[in-house]
C-alpha cells in the first residue's frame, strides 16, 4: 500500500491544481520584483532612524604619531597624542526636523509602491490567469471539431468505395482537418507561453487552474491609486528637502568637548633654574567650547538651490492632478468597459445557441445528404467559433471586473471568490 501511494503522489503532485488567489499570494513570496520593493521600504526606515540619530551628539577618538628631527626645546622629537571629542549641535535653523520629515515621507512613499506594484502584479496574473482558461476553451472547441472532421472523413471515405461521395468531398473534409491541426498546435503553444509567463511571474505551475470569480461589483467607493499617493508623499519630501536647505542661513549653534593626552620623547633640556624640557609641554588638556555661525553672502546658492527643489515640487502637484484626472477617467471607462462585455457576453450565448442548434440540424441533414458539404463545414466553423468566443468572453469580463476594482484604488484580490 505504501508503495502504492508512493508511485501515486508524484502523479499527485503534478496534477495539483492552483486558484487565483494562489498565484497571487505565492508571487507575494517568490518573485523578486516584490522582494526588492520591500528591500526598499526597509532601506528607507534606515534612513529615517540614521535621520533620528542626528539630534544625538558625535563622539570621535583618534590618535597620531610625529617624528621630528632636529628637535628643541617645545617641540620634541617624538611625540605621541590622543584625543576623544564630544560635539553636538544645539541649534541648526530646523535643518534636522526638516530631514527627518522628509525621510518619513519617502518611506511612506515606499509603502505605496510596494502596494501599487503588488496591485499591477496582481492585474498581470489575472490576465494570464484568465487568458489560459480562454485558450484552453478555445483548444476544448477546436478538438471537438477535429474529433468529428476525423469522423466525417471516414465515414465519407465509406462512402466513396461505394460511389456516394467523391473523391474531391475527401479531400475538402480532409483539407478543413488539416488546418484545424494547426490551429490546434498553435493555440497549445500559446496556452504553453502562457503558462511560463504565470509561472515566472507567481512561482507556482500553471498547468491546473481551479475556478474563481470576482465578485460582481455593487456600490464601490472611490480611492485614489497608490500611484497618486506616492506623488503627493514625494512632493512632502521635496518641501522638507526645501526647507532642510532654506536652514543654512539661519544661525548654526554647536557644543564641543575635546580631550587631548600627549606623550614626549627626545626632549631637549635646558639647565635653567627650576625648569626643564618638560617644563614647557603639557600632556593633557580638555577644551570645551560653544560655536555659532551664520551665512551672510553665498550669491545666492543656497536660495537658488532652494527654488530649484521647490520647483520639483511644483512638478510633483502637477503630475498629482493629471494623475487623479486620469484615474477618474479610467474608473468611468472601466465600468463602460465591463457593462460592455457583459452586454457581449449575453450576446455570444445567443449565438453559440443558435449555432449549436443549426449545426445539430445540418449535421443530420449531411448524414442523409440532404445538405452538402459546405453547408456542414460553415456549420461546424460556426459552432466551434461561437463556442470559443462565448469562453472568452466569460473570462474576459472577469477581467474587466478586476480592471474596475483596481481603476476604483482597490486590491483586486479581495475580490475573488
């Protein structure tokens, strides 16, 4: 028994079948482009706590080593020092509260690319996903034909050993085969390209597809994109950037302390009464001190350089108002677009029932011959065709359908079902 299940779950395994929301959240896992967006969000809540660590004061340490030769009386031949030194600034025009603002607005920038990629990501597999299931209809149709083409074939070919059909019907049915092959090794290659991509992109083998819907949607409220808010978090950023430089002409306050530890060798002495070499060196000292400082005159850099960022800015909220024109305009027309395919999608039932129909009657009528064979092959076309376009259709408005909730600022993938 156990050998049994061991030769069945290989089998098993490949046969596993995967729904929507699988390759969805398995791409949230797996595929890189997501893993470098959240690499970047990481990176800039670094930046915010390094922005953090500058109202804390700086402690530096360092040592150095001299040689002099001749040497005399106040500067020895060897010496050593060290020093640590403490600094920190007290007042700087506001220049660090304007960085760490801006830092916190570019992660939350961050934030929002991550989520609008995961959104496109997830557009990205609901076409593939939905453009297999569609392909595989139409192939479904297409081996249908082929398996009554093949049958009508041998049937008419029993019929021409006895003189009822000739030699030229053959080859017609024959020739309709043919290039129904083709069709069908072309729509396998599409539906192969297919699958790769949605693998490549989610992780997971596409080969199985289990069946999800989106919800049909009722009263949506209206969000703006990721992509807007990303634009406005940005323009924040720029504006602080703006102000972090408009600080430098305010005055710049720092508290320093500094301890020096000297130590001397190869002294020259001098046989002066009460004093030595030595004498005149000091081997530690400890300075403190208070600084201000001020920018009078730079020409105008630091102003221009100003403008020039505010001036991305004003970019920014130019971007940010044609972005949410082109949103609005998107929401209309997605809901135009999937009221359209639904009306569609009625429309190819109809025809894929009057096709089913009007071929099940000349197929009866071929067989007894009273319809010829161009009658039976319009028929059959027909039929096969209505059948693939009812298919896409169907999953082409689940397409649409998640077009809409994105156009609308919502996460597709809440939506399935």
């Amino acid at each position: 028994m156990r050998i049994i299940l061991l030769l069945c779950l290989p089998l098993f395994v490949l046969a596993q079948s995967y729904g929507l929301k699988n390759f969805i959240d398995q791409a949230g896992r797996t595929n890189g482009l997501i893993k470098a967006k959240a690499l970047n969000v990481k990176s800039k809540a670094q930046e915010i706590e390094a922005a953090k660590s500058a109202y804390w004061p700086t402690v530096d340490i360092g040592a150095d080593y001299s040689f002099l030769s001749p040497n005399y009386i106040v500067s020895p031949g060897q010496t050593g020092n060290a020093f640590i030194s403490a600094n920190l600034n007290l007042y700087d025009g506001g220049r660090k509260d304007a960085i760490l603002r801006s830092k916190g607005f570019e992660h939350e920038a961050s934030l929002f690319e991550k989520t609008a990629f995961e959104k496109s990501i997830t557009l990205e597999i609901t076409r593939h996903y939905y453009g297999i299931k569609s392909l595989k209809a139409t192939l479904h149709a297409l081996e249908e034909r082929s398996r009554e083409l093949k049958a009508q074939i041998i049937r008419v070919k029993k019929f021409k050993l006895t003189g009822l059909a000739t030699e030229e019907q053959v080859d017609k049915l024959q020739s309709v085969y043919e290039n129904n092959q083709y069709s069908i090794e072309n729509t396998k290659l599409s539906i192969e390209t297919s699958e790769e991509n949605l693998k490549l992109i989610s992780g997971l083998p596409a080969r199985h597809l289990k069946r999800n819907y989106f919800l049909e949607p009722g009263k949506v409220h209206f969000e703006w994109f990721e992509t807007i808010k990303i634009l406005q978090a940005n323009a924040n950023a720029v504006g602080e950037n703006a102000k972090a430089i408009d600080a430098g002409y305010l005055p710049q306050v720092n508290l320093s302390d500094t301890y020096h530890r000297s130590h001397f060798d190869d002294q020259v002495n001098i046989p002066l009464p009460g004093f030595s070499g030595d004498g005149f060196l000091v081997d530690h000292q400890n300075k403190i001190g208070v600084s201000v400082n001020m920018r009078l005159f730079d020409k105008g850099k630091m102003s221009k350089e100003s403008e020039a960022v505010k001036y991305r800015k004003m970019a920014l909220l130019s971007q940010l108002d044609q972005a949410k024109r082109e949103q609005k305009m998107n929401f209309r027309l997605a809901r135009k677009g999937m009221n359209t395919t639904k009306e569609k999608m009625k429309s190819a039932k109809s025809a894929l029932k009057a096709a089913t129909s009007t071929y099940s009657v000349l197929k009866e009528k071929f067989e007894v011959g009273l319809a010829d064979d161009i009658a039976f092959l319009d028929a059959l076309a027909t039929k096969t065709l209505a059948e693939a376009r009812y298919k896409d259709t169907v999953y082409d408005y689940e397409v649409k359908k998640s077009i809409y909730y994105y156009y609308a600022g919502k996460d597709p993938r809440e939506f399935i079902r």
